[in-house]
C-alpha cells in the first residue's frame, strides 16, 4: 500500500523494472503502444506492425 500511495502522489515519476521481469515490460510496451496509436486503427494492425 505504501508504494502504492507513493505512485498515486506522483512524486516517482517513473518506475524502473528490472531485467527480471521481462512480462512486466512486455506488457507496458503493448499498453504502450495501444493507448498512443491514433485513433480508428484496428487492433490487427497494431499487432501485425
């Protein structure tokens, strides 16, 4: 909870993942790329790209 709080305040601003967690990053790359693509492009495209 403590770093949960710490993230919200937005005093961090960005978290570091180690090499070790390579899902974690994998995910923020496709979450990444999902939120930034302009609007209207399909889900295949993005992942086809």
């Amino acid at each position: 909870m403590d770093q949960q709080r710490s993230f919200e305040s937005g005093l961090i601003p960005y978290v570091q993942f180690g090499r070790n967690e390579g899902g974690l990053q994998h995910f923020h790359y496709w979450l990444d790329r999902f939120v930034s693509a302009p609007a209207g492009v399909s889900t295949a495209a993005l992942l086809a790209a």
